[in-house]
C-alpha cells in the first residue's frame, strides 16, 4: 500500500484520500485485486476513524471483506480494538460482516466469545445477523464452544436467550468440534454447574459422546467434579435412559431426513415465489373450507326443538346428499385442504418464529373447524367414521411435523385435543364409558404433548376444560361434560406432581 495512502487512513484525512484519488484513479481497483493485503480501510478501522472508513466503504464495499496478512478483516480490527461505535456503522451497511471468517476461521462473533462482551455489542450482533451463531471455526467450534472453554457465562446466556427463539437450537448446542465434544462436555470438564443448567435447559444432549466415547457425565467422574455430577446424573435405570435416547434420536433422524427430501426445494424458493405459492394455497384453503360450510343441496332443515331428526328423514344439520355421493365429494374436498395446509406450513418456516407461531394456531384452529364442519354434516354414521380416519391422518402427518421443527408444539396440541382418536369414541355414541375413555385419551395427548412445559400446559387444559363445563351448562346440560372435564384436569395436575415429586426424589438422591 503506498505510503501516503496509509498516512491519510491514519490520520484519517478523507481530503488526502481525494487528492490520492485524483492522481491514481485505479489506487482503490489495485488493492482490491490483491488476495491478502492490508487496505487503508484495515489502518482507518485499526484507528478508530470513523469518517474516513465510511468513505472507503462508500467508494469500494469490497475491501470490507478483505483480509489482511495476519487473516484478519477491517471488522475483525474494529472490534479487537474496542471501537463500538465504528462497528455498529459497519454494521448498518452490511450485516453479514459478522460472519467474515479469518484466522483460524474465527469470526467477530467468535472473538467476543472469547475476549468477552466489553463493549456490549454480542446483543447488536445476534440482532443484525441471528444466523452468525452457527459459524463454525476450521476446529468446528461455535461461539458456545468458545464461551464454555473461556467460561464466559454471560456470553452463553445472551447466546441461549438467542438460540430459544430459532428452530436450528439443538443443532447448534450439540454440535460436537474436532473431538467430538460438544459444548456440554466442556462444561462438564472444567466443572462449570450454572452452564450445564443452561444447556441442559436449551435441549442438550447429555447422552452424546465424544470421540474418546466419553459422555459429559463420564468427563464429570474422571475429574471428579461433584457439582457437574449431580445435575448430569440420572436417576432412571441407565439402560431404560438410554434405550429411551437412541429410539428418540433414531426417530427424529428419519422424520428429519424424510422432511428434508420433501421440503429442501421449498426452503430454498425465492420470497417473491413464496408469496405467490401462500396466495394460491390460501385461495385453496379458502374454497375447500367454504365446500364444508356449504354442501350441495343444503342440509336437512326442522323446526323442533325437542327431536334431533328433521321433517325430512334426516338428522337436523346433516347433509342432504346420499352416503356415496357425499364421500365421493368430500374425501377429495378433504384431502385438498390436508396438502394445501401442510404446504402452507412447510412455506412459513422462513418467518420470524414468533410470527410462524402465531400463524401455525391460527392454522390449527382452521383445521380443526374444517373437519369439525364435515363430522357434523356427514349424512350417516358411516361417513362420519370415514372422516374421522382421515381427522387421524391428519393429526398424525401434524405430529411427524413437529418433529422435523416444522410446527409450534401448542398447533399440535390444538389439533390434538379435537383430532386424536378420542373423536371415535367421544362422537356418534351414548355408552358414558366410551366417551370417558376418549378424553382420557385426549388428556394423554396433553401429556405426550407438553409433558416438559407445566405452564404452557395448564393454560391449554384449563381452557379446554372451561369450554367443555361451559358447553355443559348452556349446550345439552349433560353432567357427563363436567365429569370428563374433571378427569382430564384432574390427571394433568396429578400427572405435574408426580413429575415434582419424582424430581424432588432424585435431587435428594443425587445429594445423598
């Protein structure tokens, strides 16, 4: 770099930059041409001139992500040097600055994992560029890696904050570095208790090992390391425990690997193609909802209240269309709005996820009044048994969802708690035992469901209990309502209190 160009970076004097320019019009074009060189935009960010990096970022973006000698970029020397406000201009122009890998494919992001968040710019970070999270170093190690061996607490826990709210969570804190330990293993190693609570909180696996075969609670016992001990130490059978493990991890390998194949292209479309597909699946879902709400011919009309049948043969509310002809229609009609519905999810997963949530019930709820809407008018038994198969499919289909992190586990706790099996034996029969056991059945979805969220939980079957007393009350009266609403709470709080209890137990028995 010519001298008096360095000068200039120096001191910082835009006026010398022109004069420079005005002689050497290709001054700029000849460092950019070079692979590894220190640009006047390296000196200028080294130095803390503001105004003369925010020219040289105006005049040639591109040197931005040079890297000079020692492998590192302008925004590598920005935040080495603490200049806070240099590198939240930077990162206004161009967020991905953050990801820019240099010595030892080390990123800004990955530095402040180490040296610690002294100028508190992990927050701006994360915010500008969630994904930077994921970068990896030529050791495979991400920012928790770093933060973990550098027992930088406050860094994992501004990173576990982040990591909550994104879908890619479990990838990122299981991920194992060269030596196939993942960010729990080096908190159980240097006996870190308050990390491993943090991870262990964010889904880590505590079964993982490395490639020594040792798991993180193995690590805590060769050190010897009593904290870390008890908070890993399981209080199941080991073999139960990990039998447990590898069907679990088994299951969700497949389900993940079969959703990649039928979802890669649809995550990689482009935003104006993804908005056209969502217009079109809605105009989809929209027809097939409003061929539920008006079937062909009407329903069966009357004007009793004390009977259910109508003055013309048929049950009050039902569809006037033959059995045959009312299958023909609706299992079409049916299975139209099931793929229209699980592409609309597959097309959300881009969004915020708050957003995504947020759509996915709405979704649910769409669903659940769809197919509630062709129970109640099937013509026969029959037909309605036809339906409820197919309501089975769907929550099923809904649940391989969740599992490939594709819908929000309250959606399917929506779809559940009307779809489950329950429907075949809560709905068309009087026999109370029958019905009991249906919402029996239902309770347990709320357990598979939300066994691990106790708040999240109650609300739900509070709230689903409430609607069932109150359709008690103002609907058919029945005590029967109640009596299943009170056996479905009643077992979810007893279910939460025996989780309490057995938790209680094994604290007491790891501090013994």
């Amino acid at each position: 770099m010519d001298e008096s160009l360095r000068t200039a970076a120096c001191t910082g004097n835009v006026r010398e930059l022109y004069n420079l320019i005005q002689g050497d019009g290709n001054i700029l074009r000849r460092l950019d041409e070079v692979e590894f060189v220190n640009t006047p935009l390296h000196v200028a960010a080294e130095e803390g001139c503001i105004g003369f990096v925010m020219e040289i970022m105006n005049l040639k973006p591109s040197l931005a992500r040079k890297l000079n000698q020692q492998g590192l970029s302008p925004m590598h020397l920005a935040v080495k040097k603490g200049h806070k406000e240099m590198v939240l201009r930077l990162l206004e122009i161009d967020k991905d600055l953050v990801r820019i890998r240099g010595k030892k494919g080390k990123t800004p992001l990955h530095y402040i994992s180490k040296v610690g968040d002294q100028d508190g710019l992990l927050d701006s970070f994360l915010e500008a560029c969630p994904d930077s999270i994921r970068d990896v170093t030529t050791r495979n190690r991400t920012c928790l890696h770093i933060a973990v061996r550098n027992r930088r607490l406050d860094i994992l826990q501004v990173m576990i904050r982040t990591l909550r709210k994104k879908d890619y969570c479990r990838e990122v804190v299981n991920r194992k570095d060269e030596d196939g330990n993942t960010a729990l293993h080096i908190a159980a190693n240097d006996n870190q208790p308050q990390m491993l609570k943090l991870l262990l909180e964010c889904k880590a696996d505590k079964h993982a090992t490395n490639h020594d075969g040792l798991t993180a609670l193995d690590l805590a016992h060769q050190h010897d390391n009593k904290e870390s001990i008890s908070i890993l130490r399981d209080c199941f059978r080991p073999g139960v425990s990990n039998f447990e493990h590898k069907l679990k991890r088994q299951v969700t390998e497949y389900i993940s690997k079969t959703s990649s194949l039928i979802f890669e292209d649809m995550d990689n479309i482009s935003g104006e193609d993804r908005s056209t597909l969502l217009v079109i699946l809605g105009l989809l879902l929209t027809t097939t909802y409003q061929t539920a709400l008006s079937p062909p011919g009407g329903v069966s009309q009357g004007q009793s209240s004390s009977t259910s049948t109508s003055t013309d043969g048929g049950k009050i509310g039902t569809s006037v269309m033959q059995q045959d002809t009312f299958l023909v229609l609706y299992i079409p009609t049916y299975i139209a709005f099931l793929v229209a519905f699980f592409l609309t999810l597959a097309l959300l997963k881009p969004f915020p996820r708050g957003f995504r949530t947020s759509l996915q019930i709405l979704l649910a709820l769409l669903a659940v009044c769809f197919i509630q809407s062709i129970c109640f008018i099937s013509p026969t038994y029959l037909a309605f048994k036809v339906i409820a198969i197919f309501s089975i499919l769907f929550f099923i289909l809904t649940m391989l969802m969740f599992i490939a992190c594709r819908v929000s586990k309250l959606s399917v706790s929506i779809l559940g708690s009307y779809l489950s099996p329950s429907v075949l034996f809560a709905i068309g029969t009087q026999n109370i035992e029958l019905i009991m056991l249906g919402y029996v059945i239902q309770g347990c979805w709320f357990f598979v469901l939300l066994y691990d969220e106790f708040w999240e939980g109650s609300i739900i079957v509070i709230g689903y209990c409430s609607y069932m007393v109150m359709f008690a009350l103002i609907g058919p009266n029945d005590p029967q309502w109640s009596l299943c609403a009170s056996i479905v709470l009643g077992s979810w709080f007893f279910f939460n209190l025996c989780r309490f209890c057995i938790k209680q137990c094994c604290k007491r028995c790891n501090n013994a």
